[in-house]
DNA sequence: ATAAGGCCCTGACCGC
DNA sequence: TGCGGTCAGGGCCTTA
C-alpha cells in the first residue's frame, strides 16, 4: 500500500534509471492497466519519447517527458514498479513492459488491478483537485488548520482525503495522529490551532523518518501484494511505526494496549491513553 | 454542499 | 489437506 514515503522511494530510484532514456517498446499484458487515452493510442504515444524526469505529486509518480507529455502512475494497493532486465522471469500479475533504449525494462506488477497509468499531455488533469504536498513551503500549520474547518469528519478520514493533503494514507495518518497525541475520531473542524501545529511537525516527521527508511514493508517474505522499490528491496520502516498493526500491543509510550477500530471502513490504530 | 456506504480486485488468513 | 468465508484498502461512484 504504497503511500507518499513509498511512492517518493521508487520515485528517486527510477530517476536514476530512467532520466534520458527513451521508450522503445510498450507491452500491455492487461489492457486495463491504461486509464487514458485507449491502449492503443498509449503505446503509439509513448514508443519513441525520450524521458526528461521523474516526479511525484502526492501518491502520483509522474514521468515527464520530452515532447511535454506526462505518463502518470498510481499504484493503489498492490501495484509495484520494477527495473528488471528482459532476460528475469515473468509471473503472472504483469500488467505492463515499458521497455527502455538501454535495453532494460520498467515492469508494472499489480495483482488486484486497482493500479492504473494515464498519458496526458497536462499533468494539471491528474493532478489538480490534490491538496497541499506535506513538504511543500506553502503547506504551514495555518494552512492544515485551515482545511479542518466546517468539516465534520473524524480527523483520520480527513487526513486520508488526496483532496485535503496529498501523499497521507492509512498507515501515516495514524502514526501522524499518534505522534500529535490526537484521538483519531475527534472531528475535524474540532482541532485546535495548537494540536493543527502538533499534527503539521508530527505529519513531516513521520514522512521524513518513513522516507529514511526507503518505506514500510509488512509482509517482507511475501513477494507479492506488499510494497517494495524499484530493484524489489523491502522498506525498513515496519519498526519505526508506533502503533500500526499493533492492536493489543503495548503502547511505546505509555504501556496501555493498542487499539484497532474501524473508521469509514479502514482499520485504525491509536493509543486510547495517549490519544484523547 | 457534505457525509456515508458500496464497489473494484485477489492474496492472505482463519476456522472447521 | 482442503474449503469457504472474511479481511485488506485507494480512490471513485452513488446515495442520502
């Protein structure tokens, strides 16, 4: 479940690989895999360009191109990207070959599908509706504080809204809600200014810290349907959460066990003494 | 306008 | 060992 510590790990990796190559070969295993335009038109637009770099905007990975077009990727759940050469295996949850003039391949794996990629020529259309970037100079305290009002969400809903901050899922909001020592079904417009700066500071730390540790990695035996980056490596970040995953388990703070409760659906971790 | 719930997918996991 | 049921969840869609 790649979120923004995730997408900005394989991110720095495939600008290594990728800035300057070109294009030479689109193989689409699963036609489904293209959002936009048809499949047809995404392989003949995209053979030939030459790539000037790679960025992220929230959980987008966004390949800017010569010509000025822009390949977006979302990984949603389960999609991984990898830098593979021709000659290792296939397996079957490849949806896409992206080959590249060096001779190597960027291979789009994603077994429940719900991964997708769009070649527009404005990277507004993907991006534009997204909310600040947690490490953007713009996004200030005031600036999260801001965006709770009048809304009457659990913070952690919110906090998971690309519409409201781009890049914070599931596992960041509760570490960040953790970290601010803020209940995570408190509503949003509830938030005081002071807990908004607590919850800015704890919202970078944990990205920065889970960033350090090239991403969080659940299941590291499992090949499959977990994150890894661009070489296939396992994040180490599963250590550094405080309370994901953790359900029963003693709070590292403070010793009470953890709690897991479901929010609009999603599991949600939090500590019931530190968090009020 | 906001809020809430369903849906897409399939591997992993659990109880029998 | 096998099998069915349940869980996981990002983002989009529909409904209230």
């Amino acid at each position: 479940m790649p979120e923004l510590p995730e997408v900005e790990t394989i991110r720095r990796d495939l600008a290594r690989a990728l800035t300057g190559r070109r294009f030479v070969d689109v193989d689409l295993l699963w036609p489904g895999v293209v959002r936009h335009p048809s499949p047809e038109d995404f392989q003949r637009c995209l053979v030939g360009q030459r790539i000037r770099e790679v960025a992220r905007r929230g959980k987008y990975l966004l390949i800017r191109l010569d010509s000025g077009d822009n390949l977006a990727m979302h990984l949603k759940m389960s999609g991984s990207l990898l830098l593979r050469s021709p000659s290792s295996a296939l397996d079957s949850y490849l949806r896409a070959v992206l080959t590249l003039d060096d001779g190597n391949q960027l291979r789009f794996y994603d077994p429940r599908k719900f991964g997708g990629m769009w070649l527009v020529a404005e990277e507004e259309a993907i991006t534009c509706k997204l909310g600040p970037e947690p490490f953007d100079a713009a996004f200030t305290p005031e600036v999260l504080h801001s965006r709770l009002v009048r809304r009457a969400v659990p913070i952690k809903a919110l906090l998971c809204d690309q519409f409201c901050l781009a890049g914070v899922g599931n596992i960041y909001a509760d570490e960040a809600l953790c970290d601010a020592r803020i209940h995570p079904l408190r509503k949003a417009k509830d938030i005081t200014l002071e807990e908004a700066e607590r919850l800015h500071a704890a919202i970078r730390s944990v990205l920065e810290r889970a960033i350090g540790n090239r991403g969080t990695t659940f299941r590291k035996e499992s090949l499959t349907n977990q994150y890894r980056d661009a070489y296939g490596e396992a994040g180490r970040n599963e250590d550094a959460l405080l309370v994901t995953r953790r359900a029963g388990a003693p709070c590292s703070c403070c010793g009470t066990p953890l709690q897991r409760i479901p929010i609009r659906g999603r599991g949600t971790y939090f500590c019931p003494d530190c968090q009020r």
